[in-house]
C-alpha cells in the first residue's frame, strides 16, 4: 500500500518539497597579461660625412741634365814645316849649273782649335710634388643594434564567478526541522 505522502498528502508523516536554487554569479576585475615584456632590436644605420684632404697627385721627380761643355775657338800659330838647308841648283850668269844649300826659313799657318773653358756635366733638377684638395666620404659613426625593452601589457577584465552555488534539495514543509540539501553547481 502507497503511503500518503506518496499519494499527494502528507498524512501522519514528515513532509518535504522539492526546492531548486540557481546558483549566484558576480562580476569580478583582474588584470590580465595582455603581452608579456619583450626586447625589440632596432638598428641604427651608419653615419657619414664629408672629410675634405690635400692628396698629392704626383710625386716630387729628379731629372739628371746633361749639360755640355763650353767651348772656344783658339787661334794659333803653328809650325808647318821648320826650318831647314836645302840643295838648292840654279843657273849662273854664263848658263852653268850651280848648286848650293841654301838654308830655308820655317813656314808657320794659323790653326784654329778648340778648347774646353767650362767642362760639363750632369745637374740634377727636382720637379716638386703637385697636390689636389680631394672630398672623399668617411663614416664618422657605424651602424649599430640597440635593443629597447618593452615591458609588459595589461588589461583589466572582467569574468562571471560563481559566489554561491545552486542547490537542488529537499525542504520540510511547514517545519524548520532538518533539511537535506542537493547542492548542485550549474
């Protein structure tokens, strides 16, 4: 046989209904990594300028010169042939032959010679350097990595947590005696 609470009445016995609480969410903050800290390299290029020069364009040359000698013309008196006897044969008055030695004087001729006044030689000349003003570019600082530290990022959010749970339990009717709970999460 069905007891009444089975039948719809609590008749005589303890009597619970079904009781079902949803659980309680509440809205919280927290901060939140968005992006963790990092190190970015970033590079920077390297720096010219101008540097502006003397160059030497060409170098200083020594010439050897020859240098001739100094000549002059001399004139002098030179004995052709010197003096001498020689056999001499002519004609006398009365168509004989004659022969005698007859002395001869000596002959001279002008000669023309010439004669070193200044010796020559070798000088030496020196041609100098010849420079330019030359712009040429140099690097004044070289390219370089420096790293920069990014720290990291954060967000506040926000997230639904459960501050009580739901309970899905038994409750006595009408009294305040015990009551089993059936805690449910949802």
């Amino acid at each position: 046989m069905a007891s009444s609470a089975w039948a719809g009445g609590c008749a005589g016995g303890q009597c619970y209904q079904r009781v079902t609480t949803p659980p309680v969410y509440d809205t919280v903050q927290e901060q939140v990594m968005v992006s963790p800290p990092r190190a970015v390299a970033r590079e920077i290029p390297a720096e010219y300028g101008e540097v502006t020069e003397q160059v030497m364009t060409r170098a200083p040359r020594t010439y050897a010169r020859q240098v001739p000698p100094v000549t002059q013309t001399v004139a002098e008196q030179v004995m052709v042939q010197p003096a001498r006897k020689v056999w001499s044969v002519t004609r006398d008055a009365y168509g004989r032959e004659v022969g005698c030695w007859v002395m001869q004087p000596a002959t001279y001729a002008t000669q023309y010679r010439q004669v070193v006044v200044q010796p020559g030689g070798v000088t030496y000349e020196t041609q100098p350097a010849e420079y330019a003003t030359v712009t040429r570019p140099v690097q004044v600082r070289p390219a370089r990595t420096y790293y920069e530290s990014i720290p990291a990022t954060y967000a506040t959010q926000s997230r639904q947590v459960m501050v009580q749970p739901g309970y899905d339990g038994w409750q006595p009717i009408g009294g305040g005696h015990h009551r089993p709970r059936k805690y449910l999460n949802w």
